[in-house]
C-alpha cells in the first residue's frame, strides 16, 4: 500500500462505502478511526508478536505480574497477548465478532483504554448485528500500516484528515482537532531557533507540553526537529486534550514513539489542570479561536479570585466570549525559572491566536491586563502575522506568538512583529476554509526574518513587462532601488522592532465644566468647579508621550477649560499590528479613472451594437 497519507486517508474513507445505509454520515468515525488506530497498533506489534506469546506461555504458571516482561519483549510500551492478529481474524468468519472482542480485550491496560474511548465494543456488535464486521476486517486487513511503510508523521496526517472530513460530516468545527502541518513546522522552527547549539550536545533531555494536544501533531513534529538535530536527544512529551477521539489518537501515538502514556492527559485544561505544579523547557498551543468558557467559569472565575498570580489566571480575566488568553497566561504559569548565571532552565513558548487578543479591550480590561502583564514582564519576543486562509474552519487573520523568560540582551525591553501574510502559495485544491500553505521557501524566510532581528522591508523591482528582476529583502534604511524605465518598484516592511513601552498608552478622563442656564460654573462645597457629564471625553496619550504636555498640545488649544481628572487614569496595552504595516496606497489619478470608464463604455456600446445589428 503506498505510503502517501491522502492515499492511505483515501483507502480507509472506502469503508464507508461498506457503512453507507447502516450507519448515518455523522457516525462514520466510530467505527473508521477505531479501526484504523487497531490496524496501525496491529501492524506495530506484528514482529514481536510471537516472542510476547511464547514468553506468555512461559511464564504462564508463576503467578506474577507479566508487564515488565512482556513490554520488553514487545519492544514497545504496549503489548496484545492475543494469538489473533488481522490475517487470522479472516481465518474464521463465523466467529468473528468474539474473536475481535477477545483480541482488543488483550490489549495492555495502556493501549485497551484508546478503545474504550470510542466505545469500540459498542460499535462491533453494531457492526456484527448487520453483518459488516467480517467486510470491514477483511478491508482493514488489506492496508499494511507498519511504521516501515506509513511513517509516523504520515500517520498523524491520516488521522487528522479523517478527523477533518468527519467533522465536516457533523458540521463540527475541524479547527478544534486539527492545525495545518506547515504552521507547526514553522511554529516548532521559531521556538528551537535560539537554542539549535544547545540541543546539540550528548545526552540532551526536553520536555514539550501542549495543553490543546489535539492529536499530538505538535509534539510529534517538534519531537522529529529535535531527532533530526541530534539523534541522541530525547524529547519528553505532555499533554492535555479535552476531546475524546483525538485524545485516543494522541495516546496511540505517544505509544508507538516510546513515550509515557500517563503524560497525556484527557480533561479540560481550563478547568483542571492534569499538570498541575509542572513546568516545561517547550511549549505549543494551538487553542480554538473565539471560543467561550462560560461552562467553567465558575472554576476559572474562583482560581483566579482565590489564588491571585500564585495561580494562572492572576493577571485579569478575558470576556467569556473568547478564552484564549486564558490558555496563554496557563502557558506562562508553566515557565520553567531561569538562571542567567548559569545560562540554564527557562522555557520558549509559540501559541496560534486570532486577531482579537492583540488589541481587544480598552485600558483595565481583563484583556488588557494580561497584555500589560506580559510585556511588562518582558516575555514577549515576537508576533508574526499568518497569511489569511490557512486554517481549516476559517479564513481570518491569525498570529504566532513566541514567549520566552530567556531573551537575548539583544531582544530585552524589544518586541519583533513580523508579517508574513505575503508570503504563501495557492493551494491547488482548496480544503474547507484553507487555501493557501506555508512552502518550506516561506517557512525559511519567516524564520529568518526572526533570526536577523532588524527592520526589514520586502523590496521587488518589475520590469516593464512585468518580470521581476530583482525580489530580496533589505534594510529599512537602505535606499530603494531605481525603477527601470517603464516598470516599478514594489516594497512593503516585513519586520519591525518596538520598545514594550510603544504598546502602552494611558487612557486619560478629560472633565469640562457643568454650567447654568445662565451660563455660569457650577461648584461643589469646596469651591471646585463641577464636571459635566454629558462633555466627560477620554483620550489615550502613549506611555512616551509626558501626559501634561500632551494635554496642553492635543486639548487646550480646543477646550481651554478642560481639565484632567487623574483619579481615572488608567493603563492600558494593545499591539495594533496592523496599524504599524499599514502602508499608503495613492488613488489613481483622474485621468486613469476616465480612461478606464470610456474603455468600459466603448466596450458596452460595441456589444449593444451587436445586439441590435
């Protein structure tokens, strides 16, 4: 069978063919994915199998516990003391059903909870009760799985295209499981970047953690980074995962690398932290966008009133409408200490969020807050800006943010935006929402906008016919290229470097006087001037800008009996990315607009003339 997923993905969405009519289209996965995990762990175990049962027979009779055991002889971290496989499990049709029962059921402990996830027993009697069991067996049994033919990562694609396609089927949201394999790999390349030298060295251990594991795609692939840069190292792998059949992937996946299953835990990361007091060197997430958490604020809502920032939700708390900043600040609760001395601990940190968490929220808000607490604390390195379509269920702006308590002098007190919306290509056949994917040419050239760590500008010189001749990245302040006679110069900023404090303004509550019907101002008991309402304005003034001088400049030359009333004024942090790329775009000239309209008019007047003739 070959060994491309879209193939494999192909191969095993077939049996629904067998499905259809039996079963509704919403419920395909609950017997498609369970399978093809049965297959794949199947295929695993294939060479080992006969050593597991020999040792079994051996040891039968001495009353002791077999795990340690039988994982060696397996070597892999779970085992089937079945003498079943696939190939016999055609052997004997009429008893199908039991024997399939029996096989799972001698899965380890580990392994067998995967299919009590998908209430697998459930699903073979359903299948045995219409008479499917035995075809969809015998289909499954024609699929070689082993990881000598289906790589790992080819595996975590299957199971993610499935995903995505039954989610579609039940009008479920596939962002929520699923997150593009090329948006990871550059995720994991910004979050390695500074340290490559250091993972290097013999004998190497890191510990990943992504509390939104889905189906482990993460850790998978920065686990595969790390063995591609030293074959010695070894990557720990956590996780948490809210939703059942991704969890059961997740695990299966875990077991089939040599990792610890018990590091992957199934719950709500929010609500209950399954690695409570932990913290990690790596940390990926990738939570679902716009999401509310009304279902456990009150858990949420009590953590952060009760524990202040000895717990994660210190810093404020997001509108429920949206709780992805709260899965940043559990990310920065898990920050392991760093010891500049020693150049040892601290953790790096790339989180995939919407538009809304740069700058929803006015000075004081919840969101707001946390902004002000992350950059304050200086621990925010950079933001790169996606393009647009690149999910699966949606079509917005999104963000990379990398987090670190490890910032090269360099990068102190400094934030890079960079934005990589351009730099993409056209997908040829488009999969629900996403339509264009990160090339390996754009991923390098991300990462090294991060890694030159300047202002940058993307210039192109065309040439009359439209050729480029000429497509590099520059300097801010170098000087632009000469345009060749009929063609143009084409540039926008790719990168740009701020201070923290460029993010920070002070949200100002300027008063006016409450006056009479006669005209006169109205004081209180102390001779002050009261204020009136209905005039009351606010004004942001950036942290750089001196408040008095701003007031004087921007409001007295307007409202000479304005006052501040400082007893109001608060703090506030936004990142308007947007605002910082924009870049001006003269309308064309009068003389081009009419030359397109009389060109546009001749047009319809020859086909009116054609009409009519």
């Amino acid at each position: 069978m070959a060994s491309n997923f879209t193939e494999i993905a192909s191969f095993t969405w077939s049996v629904a063919d067998l499905l259809r009519g039996d079963y509704k289209q919403s419920d395909y996965g609950k017997v498609i994915l369970p399978f093809t995990l049965l297959r794949r762990m199947d295929c695993v175990l294939e060479a080992t199998k006969p050593a597991v049962l020999k040792e079994v027979e051996a040891r039968k009779d001495q009353g002791i516990d077999l795990k340690t055991f039988l994982t060696k002889k397996a070597a892999q971290s779970f085992y089937n003391t079945s003498p079943f496989d696939f190939a016999k499990l055609q052997g004997d049709p009429s008893h199908i059903k039991a024997n399939l029962i029996a096989y799972v059921n001698a899965f380890s402990d580990n392994a067998r909870d995967i299919f009590e996830r998908y209430d697998f027993f459930k699903q073979i009697e359903k299948l045995d009760d219409n008479n499917l069991l035995f075809l969809v067996v015998q289909k499954f049994a024609a699929i070689d799985l082993h990881p000598d033919k289906v790589t790992n990562a080819d595996m975590g694609l299957v199971f993610e295209d499935l995903i995505r396609r039954f989610a579609e089927l039940s009008n479920e949201t596939a962002g929520e499981h699923y997150t593009p394999r090329e948006v990871i790999r550059l995720m994991v390349d910004l979050l390695f970047t500074t340290d490559d030298e250091a993972l290097t060295k013999p004998g190497i251990v890191r510990s990943i953690y992504d509390p939104t594991a889905g189906t482990g795609g993460m850790l998978s692939i920065a686990g595969e980074h790390l063995h591609s840069l030293n074959p010695k190292a070894r990557m720990v792998m956590y996780g948490q995962e809210l939703n059942d059949e991704s969890y059961a992937i997740c695990k299966a996946d875990m077991l089939i690398k040599g990792q610890e299953v018990s590091n992957i835990i199934m719950g709500n990361t929010l609500s209950d932290d399954g690695h409570a007091g932990k913290d990690f060197d790596y940390m990926l997430s990738n939570p679902p966008f716009g999401v509310e958490w009304k279902k456990v604020e009150k858990d949420i809502r009590k953590e952060h009133e009760q524990k202040g920032h000895a717990g994660r939700f210190g810093p404020g708390l997001p509108r429920v409408s949206d709780g992805s900043l709260l899965f940043l600040m559990h990310l920065l609760s898990k920050m392991r200490p760093y010891n500049k001395a020693k150049d040892e601990g601290g953790s790096r940190i790339g989180i995939v969020l919407n538009g809304s968490p740069l700058f929803t929220g006015g000075a004081g808000s919840g969101e707001s807050e946390i902004r002000r607490w992350v950059i304050e604390n200086d621990w925010l390195e950079a933001i790169v800006a996606l393009p647009t379509d690149m999910f699966y269920n949606t079509g917005i702006a999104t963000y990379i943010w990398m987090l670190t308590n490890k910032k090269s002098d360099a990068r102190k007190g400094k934030v890079q935006l960079i934005n990589g919306a351009e730099y993409y290509r056209k997908m040829r056949k488009s999969l629900g929402n996403k339509r264009k994917e990160l090339g390996q040419d754009n991923i390098e050239r991300i990462v090294d906008l991060h890694g030159r760590f300047e202002e940058l500008r993307h210039v192109k010189v065309i040439d009359a016919q439209g050729n480029v001749i000429s497509d590099e990245i520059a300097s801010a302040t170098h000087k632009l290229p000469t345009a060749p006679e009929g063609g143009k110069v084409e540039t926008f900023m790719v990168s740009r470097i701020f201070d923290n404090t460029d993010f920070g303004y002070s949200t100002i509550t300027i008063e006016r006087p409450l006056k009479n019907e006669q005209g006169e101002i109205e004081t209180d008991k102390k001779g002050q001037p009261k204020s009136d309402a209905k005039l009351r304005d606010t004004e942001n003034v950036p942290l750089k800008d001196d408040i008095e001088a701003y007031f004087k400049r921007e409001v007295l030359p307007h409202v000479p009996d304005a006052w501040i009333d400082h007893a109001k004024t608060k703090i506030g942090y936004e990142i308007p990315f947007n605002r910082f790329f924009y870049q001006y775009t003269p309308p064309r000239s009068l003389e081009t607009i009419d030359g397109e309209l009389k060109t546009v008019t001749d047009e319809i007047l020859a086909l009116l003339q054609e009409v009519t003739a």
